[in-house]
C-alpha cells in the first residue's frame, strides 16, 4: 500500500514538473510539432448551394468543420488548436495544421473531396497607358465606372498615395459589402480605397512585415495604382519617365487582399481566403499578379479561387509569370482565366558612360546620380581580388571577393551572376559599377549606387581599355530616355504551350509589362538593397505582375460599359479587339503574346463574343479528363462526366482562340472546332464574313463563312476545320479567322504546333 500511495505521489509530482516543463518548452515543443504538421486545405461537398451561403449557414458549417477535424484529431480542443481558418462563404473548405496521416484519414472521408497540401506561390515582378491607345481624353462612362471594384491580391497598399485620394468620388457602391477596419501602419480606407483585409493564415512571424494591410514591399502599391490609381500629374522616377501616373479605370474603387508577406512569399491558404472575401465583398475584377502554384487546376488554390469569382460573374486577370524566354513555362493557365503576359513599350533608360580616352559607351538600367567628377578612377573586379578570393571569384564581385583597399574610390567592373554589385561596391567604399549582364536586356534595372549594365560586346571595349592604360578611368552619366521600336514581348515573359492544357492558347494577351512608372510606397528604398538611401513615391518596375493589373484595368474599362457581361464575354471582347503582334520580332509567336497588344478602346466594343458559363467550364473539363471527384473542388458537389451533355469539338470549349497540337507520329492531324458567337453589336441586322489567314501548311475552312444577326444578342455557330501536317518538334505556326462586318473585325488567332 505504501509503496504504492508514494508511486501515485511520485507519478503526481512527475506530472506536474512535466506539465511545468511543457508549459516553459512551449515554444518549442510547437517548432517541434511543425516539423512534422503541415496545413492543409480540406475540401468538402456542399450539402447546400455552394451560390448562396448565408450567415447562419456559415456558422453551422464552420462547426462541421471542427466536427469533422475533431474526428480525427481525437478532441475538439486540439480541432480547434489546428484549424486555422474556415472557408464558409463562397466554398465548402478549411485550412488545417495536420500530420500526413491525419490528412490521409480525412481525404478517405466520405464528406471531404480533396485534400491539399499549402504551398507558397510567389509574385510575378504613364505612359504605358497612351502607348496603347487608352489616353486621358477616353470616352468614360463615369457613373458606371465609379461603380466598379476591382480586388487585388498582392502585397498590400499605400493608403496615403497620391493615387488612392478620393477627391469627386462618391460613396461607394451600395452593393459593397466589404469592410476596412483599423490596422496598424495603415491610415484606413476612404471613396476610393474602400475595403483592406489581410490573410496570414500560417500565424509564422515576419520580421520584414507588419500584420496589416499595409505595403512593405512597393508591389502590391505598383500594382493597385495601375489597374485603378487616381490621375496624378507630373509623376516620375526622380524625373525620369516624367507624365500623368494613372490608372485604367482612375473612377472605380479599389479593395485591396494582402496574401502575400516579405519572407514567405504568397501562402495558397491565404489567397483562398483572399478569393473568398473578394467575391463576399462584391469586387467586380480580381487582379492578381502571382504564380507558382499547381499546374493541376483542381490542385491550384489559384485555378479554385477565381472559378468560384467566375461562378458569381467576377473576372480574374492573372500574370503569365517570368520565367521566359524558354517555352512551357506560362502558369495561371485555366481558362476562366484571363492570363497576361508582359510587353515592352516604346521608351528604354540609357546611360552613357563615358571612358578615360574619350570613347562614349551606353548602358542600361535606371541611375538617377549626377556624377560629382568629370572622371572616377576604374578598376577591373578582377584585378581587386581580396587576398582570399580568386580573380575568377573577383569578377563576380562577390562582397568577399574584393579588396575594400582596391576599390575605394573607384568604379568597378564586374561581371556578376545576379543584381546587386552597385550595392557591393558602394558598401566596400567604392563609387559604383559598370556590370556586364547579357540577361534581361529589356528591362532597365534601378541602381543604388552610380551603375549601369552593358552587354558582352561594350563589356569587351571596356576591358581592353583598362588593359590599355595605367590609370583607366570613367565616369557614369545619369539615366536619360530614348525611344525604341515597340511592341515586343520581354524577354522575361513566360511562354506557352499550356502545360495544364494542350487545347487553349496561353498566355491570352499582351500588355506592358517593362519599366512601368506607378506609385511606390516610402516604407522602402527603392532597390530595397542595403544602404539604398532613395526613396520614392513612384517608381519604374517590370514584370508580367506589371502587365496583369493593365489588362484588369482594361476589364474593368469593359465592364463599365457592359455591367451585365460575362467573365468570359469579357475576356473574348479583350482578345479579339488585340492589336497583332509581329511575328518576326517575337519568335515565340502566339505563345508569347496570345492574341496581341491589349487595346482597350475596342475592346469596349468588340462587335461579337465568344461567351461560355460556369457549366460549359465543367463541359470542357470532363472533356480534357478530369473526372468526378476532381471536379468537386469546383462545383461543391460529385460531377458525374458520363452523365452530362458533353461539350462540342476537338476542344469542347467555346474560346476566342484556336490551339490544335498535333498528334505525335501521324503524317497529318485533323480538327473540328466548334464555336458560337453572340451578336453584341447595335440591333439591325449585321452580316460577318469570315477571311481566314491559314498558318503555312495548314488547311482552315470555316463554315458558314458568313453569318447573318438581325438583332442584337443573337447567337450563331460556326465550325471551322483544321488540317496540318505534321511538323518538327516544338515548331509553332500561326494564322488568323477573323470575322468582318462593316463595323467589326473580331479576331481570333489560330495556332498550330508540335508537342
Ligand atoms: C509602424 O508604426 C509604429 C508605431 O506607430 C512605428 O514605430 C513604426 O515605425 C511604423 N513602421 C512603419 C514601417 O511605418
Ligand atoms: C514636376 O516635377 C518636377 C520634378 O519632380 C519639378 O521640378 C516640377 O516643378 C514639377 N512641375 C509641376 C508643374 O509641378
Ligand atoms: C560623350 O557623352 C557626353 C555626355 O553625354 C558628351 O558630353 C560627349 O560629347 C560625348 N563624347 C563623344 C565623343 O561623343
Ligand atoms: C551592345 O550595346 C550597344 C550599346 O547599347 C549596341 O550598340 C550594340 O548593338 C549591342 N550589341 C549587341 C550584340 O547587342
Ligand atoms: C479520378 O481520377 C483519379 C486520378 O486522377 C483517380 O484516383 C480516381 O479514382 C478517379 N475517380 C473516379 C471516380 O474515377
Ligand atoms: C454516371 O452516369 C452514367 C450515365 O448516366 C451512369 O451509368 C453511371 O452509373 C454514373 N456513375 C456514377 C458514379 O454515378
Ligand atoms: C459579305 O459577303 C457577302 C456575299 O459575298 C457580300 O455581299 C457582303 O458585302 C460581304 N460583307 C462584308 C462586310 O464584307
């Protein structure tokens, strides 16, 4: 008895220094629980429409949710430890921290349809606006426009940029239902910026970041100011690209979703949820200008989120991402997706550099420095190598490799393998850099210190003449503006085929996407680079993330026009109204810049659309092989593909392009595309008469080749078939239909390529 009563006493006080420990080691037990849990999304049927949850329904879901975590969790308690957020409003999901086997338990569920892991996605970094043909003069419909919402999901906002004043706008659109609370760093919400969220569902802190809807990095400020910034005059880069920094639509709202944070990047989580708040809050456009997620669209939290917009008639603009020039590299491929990729515009940032011996070299990039002498003495990265370093290392000018001693003083030379000598060099005590990079020619890269960036070949001039003297010596002049021939798609730009689709052309469209000026946030120095001391309220920055939010603007331009359109009838109107591109100068063809330049002034009035509705989608899916359960992520509830109508066509889906892939090994390959249009012309009658442009090698005929409206909002189908032979490997060749009235051109590219 006695031994066991101090046993029980024993055991007793064991546990209460065990409980003591745990509560000490808390913090670290949970580092050490997160190695092994990770979170999850987990999807489940909608019992109830999935169109229309109301608040109360809300709530009950949400407690089904920690019901059925706690299932296998084995307590509420620890359900409610590990849910981190219910998805209630628009689809059926949560989003959970959970070992691989409590997510194998769940995703053998009946109630739950699909679980998948969080991943991280990440961001695709005023005159462009005139360049394409929307100047400040455009016929507006201000009422209507001042109607509009267009949602970001990115970094955040500025609030107090110039770009975000609310001066003559109204109270914002009674269907509002969105909200702006109190953060911190963020001075709140106005007419013009109406509503501000954030999502950081994973709760890791952020040192770099501020739990708010405010913008620490500049991108998600860029971003909102160019889909739908204030006019701002006289905005530049310390005087460069000096002009008007406005927005598409400078009369619609703006809702701004920070998803994505300084050292994390962009968690799936936390864009779903910044989907789901959107579409409740009532935003009209989503523009979102990140990638990296799933190339499976039922997999890609990207794909989900605007499928569901697209259910409640809000069209997504997506960037194509930068990882161009190569092929197959193009995301955000769904097709209720409008994907975006970059274009250059008519302007380039030049500096001169100017050599001891009187020779003039030019350089690219963005250096806003006055030089304080008429010469600097210039050295080699090389010929500085730190007595650890190689002279190979040295050239790199890696911050180790160089001898502080060698470049005080001094420009150096460098031929580095990523940005940032300028920032090497000036902490070293040095003036600044000359860098040869061969990369990303298009884009002018902003400078912390006096740098400008040169190619192989004036990089060649330049190391002969340090060669050729004992005291080489340059100077760098600031940054001026020169014209260039345009438009051109980057260089960065990510390029088809669609990997998630051999049937539907990505990316869909161009838009200028190179050395954009738009408002910036002084929260950071401009390169972000450490001892950076230039600080800006607009600043120049490249990238498709640059391009989305002008075609989202352009969607928002369309449907201040048309209130009542379709996301798809809007995407077909931006397509068919693009400016072609030249094939010649872009080698990569459709796969770089899908049906063109975005022109915004015709596609308010596109003559006919391509339109489809949220079942069509599900048509074209089951079409391309998704099947039941796949599909439920989508629509909340099993889809049974044997049991409905089957979509028409090769593609079974009715777009405004054409993509056939020919069939490995078959000397030819045949193709039936069926479309339908809709007259969205004046009423009277309107005839169309098809001209096809048939790609080399290829037979096109398009039947009728003519079709007769004689009002407004009728449908027509056509056919057109296709028939090529076969070619060499990723080989792409290009053509047209375009439908002609005596109004209209509605055009359609019409790609053919070789897997
Ligand atoms: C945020 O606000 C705090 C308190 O007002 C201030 O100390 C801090 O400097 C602010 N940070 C930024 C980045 O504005
Ligand atoms: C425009 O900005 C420049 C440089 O920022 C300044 O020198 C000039 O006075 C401004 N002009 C007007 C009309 O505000
Ligand atoms: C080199 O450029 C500088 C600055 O633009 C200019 O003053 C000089 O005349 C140029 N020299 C030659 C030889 O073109
Ligand atoms: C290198 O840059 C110089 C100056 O911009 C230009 O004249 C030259 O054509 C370029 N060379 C190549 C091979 O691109
Ligand atoms: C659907 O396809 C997946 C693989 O893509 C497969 O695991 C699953 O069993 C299929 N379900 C049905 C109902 O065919
Ligand atoms: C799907 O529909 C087909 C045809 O209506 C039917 O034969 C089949 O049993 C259904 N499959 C499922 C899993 O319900
Ligand atoms: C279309 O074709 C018909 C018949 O060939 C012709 O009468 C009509 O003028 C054409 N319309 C246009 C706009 O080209």
């Amino acid at each position: 008895m006695f031994s066991q009563k101090s046993f029980m006493i024993r055991s007793f006080s064991f546990l209460l220094l065990l409980l003591l420990l745990m509560i000490l080691l808390r913090k670290s037990v949970a580092v050490g629980d997160d190695r092994q849990k990770n979170f999850y999304i987990v999807f489940l049927r909608a019992d109830h429409a999935d169109d229309d949850i109301s608040p109360e329904n809300s709530l009950q879901i949400e407690s089904t949710h920690l019901n059925l975590l706690s299932s296998v969790k084995g307590s509420h308690h620890e359900a409610r430890e590990s849910m981190v957020y219910s998805y209630s409003k628009s689809f059926n999901a949560f989003a959970a921290k959970l070992s691989d086997n409590e997510a194998r338990k769940l995703s053998d569920m009946d109630e739950v349809v699909s679980v998948i892991p969080n991943g991280y996605c990440k961001l695709h970094t005023t005159r462009s606006w005139d360049f394409i043909g929307l100047p400040v003069t455009a016929k507006r419909r201000l009422k209507l426009e001042s109607d509009i919402i267009v949602g970001l999901l990115d970094t955040g906002t500025t609030p107090e940029s110039d770009s975000f004043k609310d001066d003559g706008l109204g109270p914002t659109p009674a269907k509002w239902k969105g909200s702006c609370g109190h953060f911190a760093n963020f001075s709140g919400c106005n007419n013009k910026l109406i509503g501000a969220k954030y999502f950081k569902l994973d709760g890791n802190p952020d040192s770099d970041d501020i739990l708010s809807p405010i913008d620490m990095d500049g991108h998600g400020t860029h971003t909102s100011s160019t889909a739908a910034g204030n006019l701002v005059p006289n905005a530049s880069l310390f005087g460069l690209a000096q002009g008007t920094a406005r927005g598409a639509v400078p009369s619609a709202r703006v809702a701004v979703y920070k998803v994505c944070w300084e050292s994390n990047g962009c968690a799936d989580m936390d864009i779903l949820a910044g989907f789901e708040a959107a579409i409740h809050d009532g935003v009209d456009v989503i523009s979102i200008s990140i990638g990296g997620g799933n190339p499976s669209y039922y997999e890609d939290s990207i794909a989900i989120g605007s499928f569901h917009a697209m259910k409640k008639g809000i069209i997504t603009v997506a960037s194509a991402g930068n990882d161009g020039p190569s092929l197959n590299t193009v995301v955000n491929t769904a097709p209720w997706i409008v994907t975006v990729g970059a274009s250059g515009i008519d302007r380039q940032f030049i500096s001169t550099v100017q050599l001891g011996n009187g020779q003039n070299v030019s350089g690219r990039g963005v250096n806003t420095f006055n030089p304080k002498q008429k010469q600097y003495p210039l050295i080699n990265g090389a010929d500085a190598a730190s007595s650890s370093a190689s002279k190979e290392e040295a050239r790199s000018c890696y911050p180790t490799s160089l001898d502080p001693k060698k470049v005080k003083g001094r420009l150096v030379y460098c031929i580095p393998d990523s940005s940032g000598s300028d920032s090497v060099v000036k902490a070293l005590g040095g003036i600044g850099a000359i860098m040869e990079n061969e990369q990303y020619l298009d884009l002018a890269q902003i400078f912390m210190a006096p740098a400008t960036a040169v190619n192989t070949s004036v990089g060649e001039s330049i190391t002969s003449y340090i060669k050729s003297t004992r005291s080489p010596s340059a100077v760098i002049y600031k940054t001026h503006e020169m014209k260039k021939p345009a438009p051109f798609v980057a260089s960065f730009s990510s390029r088809g085929p669609n990997s998630g689709s051999i049937h539907v052309l990505k990316p869909d469209i161009a838009a200028p996407g190179i050395n954009i000026l738009a408002s910036f946030t002084l929260r950071r120095s401009l390169t972000g680079q450490e001892g950076d001391t230039q600080f800006s309220k607009f600043t120049l920055m490249s990238g498709t993330s640059m391009a989305c939010p002008h075609v989202a603007g352009v969607a928002a331009y369309v449907k201040s026009f048309h209130p009542n359109w379709s996301p798809a009838a809007i995407r077909s109107a931006i397509i068919t109204t693009a400016k072609p591109m030249s094939k010649r100068v872009n080698v990569e063809a459709e796969f770089g810049y899908g049906g063109g330049q975005v022109n915004p002034m015709r596609a308010k009035n596109p003559g006919l659309v391509y339109d489809m509705d949220a079942f069509s989608y599900l048509q074209f899916l089951c079409h391309e092989g998704y099947n039941g359960s796949d599909l439920t992520v989508f629509t909340g509830s099993r889809v049974n593909c044997s049991s409905i109508l089957p979509g028409l066509g090769h593609d079974a889906i009715n777009y405004p392009t054409f993509q056939l892939a020919l069939r490995a090994k078959k000397p030819s390959t045949l193709a039936v595309f069926r479309r339908t249009v809709t007259n969205v012309g004046p009423d009277g009658p309107t005839m169309f008469n098809a001209t096809v442009n048939a790609p080399p090698g290829v037979q096109v005929t398009v039947s009728p080749n003519s079709l007769s409206f004689s009002k407004a909002l009728q449908k027509r189908s056509f056919k057109v078939v296709v028939k090529a032979k076969s070619m060499a490997s990723m080989k792409i060749v290009s053509g047209s239909l375009v439908w002609r009235s005596s109004r209209y051109n509605v055009r359609s590219p019409i790609v053919v390529y070789s897997p």
